[in-house]
C-alpha cells in the first residue's frame, strides 16, 4: 500500500487545512442531521428499546469520527477549542452508547442462553431441561430491562439540557468554520502525513503487546485457565480484576483501530482490512462486557444454586466467545500489518514478542 494520498477528492494541491476542514464539515452536517432523529427516537420510547435506532446510531458515528480526528489532527487546530470539544463530544458518545449497548447485551445473553439449553433436532444443550434455566433467563432480562430502563430516563433528561444545545451550536459553528492553526491553513496535504502515520504506529506497538501466542488456537482453554495479566492485590485476588486487567490491553487496541481508521478516512484511502478488524475487537468487547453481566446477575443474593449455576456456564459461554474474538484477531493482524507500514506506520515487530513499552495516546 502507497503513501496515503492526504485529500478525500483525490488532489494532490488540497492543503492540510482544507482536508480537514472539507471532512469536519461532513462529520458536522452528518451530526445536526442525525441529531434530530435521535433525540425523536428517544422521545417516542416509553422505555426499554426492542430494536436499535438508526438516527442513535448516525449521531453516534458521526460524534466518534469527530472525536477521533481531533484528537489525531489534535496539533492543527486551536488546542482549547479542540479539547473542549473532545470532552464534549466524550460525554455524548458516552451517553448515547448505553441503551443500545445493553440492547446487544441482552440479545446476546438471552440468545446464548436459549441456545444452551435448547433440545431440537441438532441435538441437546448442554442446559437442556436444567431446573435454573428459566430463571436464569428471567433474571437476567429483568436486570438487563432494568439498566436500559434507567439509560433511556438518563439520555430522555440529558437529550433537553442545555449542555446538548450548546454541542449543536458547536457543530453549527464548525459547518461553516473549522478553528484551525495558522500552520494548518495554508500548510500541505501531506503535512497530515506524520500524525496519520502516529495513529498506525500506536495500533502497531498496541498489537505487539497483546499476548497473541495464547490465542494461537480457534479454542481457546488455555486462555480460561491461565491469564497472562495479573493486577497488584494484597490478599486474595479478585477474578473480576484479573480479568478486566487481561481484556484490557484488547479494549485499548479497539481504541486505536478505531482512531487509525479515521485517521485514514481522512486521506480519502480507508482500508476494508482495518474495518473488518475493528469488528471483531468489537465482539471482543461485547463478549466480554456480557461476561461481566453474567457473573454480576450470578451474585444476586437469595437465588437458588440451579440458577447461579446456569449464569456460571453462561459467563463461561462469553469468555469462550473472547477468546474465539482473539483467535480472529491473530488471523486477521499479521495481513494487515503490511498495509499499515505502507500507510506510514513505523516498521512491525513480530506480535506478542518482547517490545519496549509503546506510548499511551490520551
């Protein structure tokens, strides 16, 4: 792959400023279209959501490809400006994604459940007939409908403050006029080429510190029996911070597939690979976010052992699910590490291996 060309039209005389200015502009008009769809869609719900909604979803993607090019181009634009979006745009983003994510939680989890123990022709579950499969279904759809309940009243009051109003009039702002440096506005195109190459760089050393070499196998039981994080604790450990620290590492490369695949969309180049990546990070992060669910649901003090027992083999389901996400990932990263390099990225080191400490972005 080619050094990526810095225009979304194709013309290699667009200045940096132009660039970002023609892609912040599109993002923003995505925003202010989405936004009135989302916040009507909200209304129209008395509560819980049984499908997902398309004008959340456009806000959503719109706010995160905003955030993301400010914070890659963070050095083109004027600094307080651009951090002050960022946080703005970081509490939207985190306020919107709740309901639908608990949405996918609960599909997840119920159908995981009901296929556990089904008995049709394909044969048994291995729950199938179990006395704590009904109520563990029940269970955990009443406190998955319960938390969606509660993330729809949160976005329904938060959707009319003025804090929302004053992001619209930001993005209206940024329509007509992106705050740009003094560099940025008459420097070229390919000046935008280092801070796109640092975005590939940091997902290249985040992939070079995940332990690949345990997710080397499509099933992955030595990734449920020994974890290669294990978090500072006095005492006795605790299984749900060891396990946060392992999944971690995985849930910040998701953050940098992401800034780098709108870094590249920025030059007009993005690469399928990098998308395909980004899904199945993110059903790493699902998988492991229902895990969290079903071991919390299995904590529900007065439930009979059945059903505590059939949340265990549920959570059990869920981690096998990351460690499948996992396997996906060590087939996907080393085909795409070529591209990156090609895109500007510093040259790969081979992925699990010993590496120096890679640098946090913010």
């Amino acid at each position: 792959m080619t050094d990526v060309p810095m225009t979304a039209s194709g013309s290699s005389t667009a200045t940096a400023g132009e660039i970002l200015s023609r892609h912040l502009t599109a993002q923003a008009g995505a925003f202010l279209r989405a936004l009135p769809q989302a916040v009507g869609e909200v209304g129209s719900r008395p509560g819980a959501v049984l499908h997902p909604s398309a004008g959340t979803a456009d806000l959503l993607r719109a706010v995160r490809r905003i955030g993301g090019v400010l914070h890659t181009f963070a050095a083109s634009f004027e600094p307080s400006w651009a951090q002050e979006s960022r946080a703005e745009l970081r509490w939207l983003l985190n306020l919107l994604a709740q309901e639908p994510g608990y949405l996918r939680r609960s599909t997840r989890l119920l159908g995981a459940l009901d296929s556990l123990s089904a008995a049709d022709a394909e044969g048994p579950g291995m729950l199938a007939g179990h006395a704590g499969a009904p109520k563990a279904r029940a269970l955990l759809d009443r406190q998955l409908t319960l938390a969606r309940t509660r993330a729809h009243s949160t976005v329904l009051q938060e959707l009319r403050s003025a804090r929302l109003h004053a992001l619209a009039d930001r993005m209206t702002l940024l329509v007509g006029e992106v705050p740009l440096r003094e560099q940025a506005v008459g420097g070229p195109g390919d000046s935008l080429l280092p801070q796109t190459g640092a975005a590939l760089g940091a997902l290249d050393a985040g992939a070079r510190l995940l332990p690949l070499h345990r997710a080397s196998t499509p099933y992955g039981g030595d990734g449920l029996r020994r974890l290669g994080t294990v978090p500072a604790a006095r005492g006795v450990l605790d299984a749900d911070a060891v396990l946060a620290a392992d999944d971690a590492p995985w849930h910040r490369v998701r953050i940098l597939a992401k800034r780098a695949r709108y870094a590249l969309e920025v030059s007009g180049r993005p690469v399928p690979a990098l998308d395909e990546l980004d899904r199945t990070l993110g059903r790493h992060q699902e998988a492991s976010d229902a895990a969290v669910t079903a071991a919390t649901a299995a904590r529900t003090p007065r439930i009979t052992p059945a059903t505590a027992y059939v949340l265990g083999v549920v959570h059990a389901d869920q981690r096998l699910e990351v460690e499948a996400a996992r396997y996906a990932f060590g087939l996907q990263w080393p085909d795409l590490v070529p591209s990156l390099a090609g895109s500007g990225a510093p040259p790969s080191h081979p992925a699990g291996g010993e590496v120096p400490p890679a640098s946090r972005m913010a």
